[in-house]
C-alpha cells in the first residue's frame, strides 16, 4: 500500500502585488477595448457601404456607389492609431465616397460607445457627443437577450 501525501503544494512564485494584479487588468481590458472597437467599427463601415451599395452584387438602380474592394486605413485609439478594415465605395463619377462612420472616426479623438440597448443611455450620448456619434450595441448584452429568450433545452451544454 503507497502513502499519499496529502501536504499542500508550496506555491513556486509569490503572488503579484496589488498594483501589478491592477495593470495586468487594466492592460487586458485595454486589448479587449481595441480588438471589440475594430469589430465594432468594421461592421459599421460595412453597414455604411451596404446603405451606399445595396447589399453585395445587387443591381439596384438607385444606389449612390458601387463596392470597389478595401484597404486598411488608421483612425484613433487611445492617444494611438490603429488599422481597420474599410470598404471602397465609388460614385458614378468614379470618385471615391467617404463612409459617414469613417468621417465620425477621422478625428482623433473619436469614441464608440458600446451601450446595452437602452434608447434613453443611446439618446444622452447622442445628445452629448453629437448625433454622429458611433454606437455599437453590445455584444454581449445582445448574445445574453438572445439566449434568455430560447428554450432552456437549446442553451449550449459543457
């Protein structure tokens, strides 16, 4: 019969310091931040192109432009740029169209709010930082709505 041994396990490293354990965070919700603000912007972007195009290889008659490829282009982030995907858009004359999110974005102060849902917190926010103000509704607010409304059978199992 073998002994188990049953003393804890001396921990190898000593635990960060509280301002240590705070940057690491900070520095992660940073990343978070950036990679779901240029999902976010991107699919504005590609929204503007579709009110400006129709939706892809559509012949609509009336549409302002025509889907010309993309190209990566920077816009602000936390006193810094960063790249994001945007379509090209051209006139009947040719000439490229500016994306009215990409216009918003320019500046390099720009801000996307990401909001719940809520029409009052959207309506302030508009009312404060101007009515071209980006605003993308939360993801993860949307996924949870969705889900609360589905039938606890279809939720996903571990």
């Amino acid at each position: 019969m073998t002994k188990t041994n049953t003393k804890p396990q001396a921990i190898a490293s000593p635990l960060p310091s509280p301002q240590e354990a705070f940057d690491d965070v900070r520095d992660s919700f940073e990343r978070f931040c950036l990679l779901w603000g240029i999902e976010a912007m991107e699919q504005m972007l590609e929204e503007d192109a579709g009110a400006l195009c129709g939706d892809r290889h559509s012949r609509n008659k009336e549409r302002k432009g025509h889907r010309w490829g993309a190209t990566k282009g920077p816009i602000g982030f936390h006193d810094g740029k960063t790249k994001v995907r945007r379509p090209r858009v051209r006139g009947k004359d040719k000439k490229e169209i500016p994306l009215p999110s990409q216009e918003a974005a320019q500046d390099e102060d720009c801000r996307l709010f990401i909001l719940d849902g809520a029409k009052s917190l959207k309506k302030a926010v508009r009312n404060t930082f101007g009515k071209h103000t980006p605003i993308q509704r939360c993801q993860v607010h949307k996924s949870c709505n969705i889900i609360d409304r589905l039938r606890l059978r279809m939720h996903f199992q571990h």
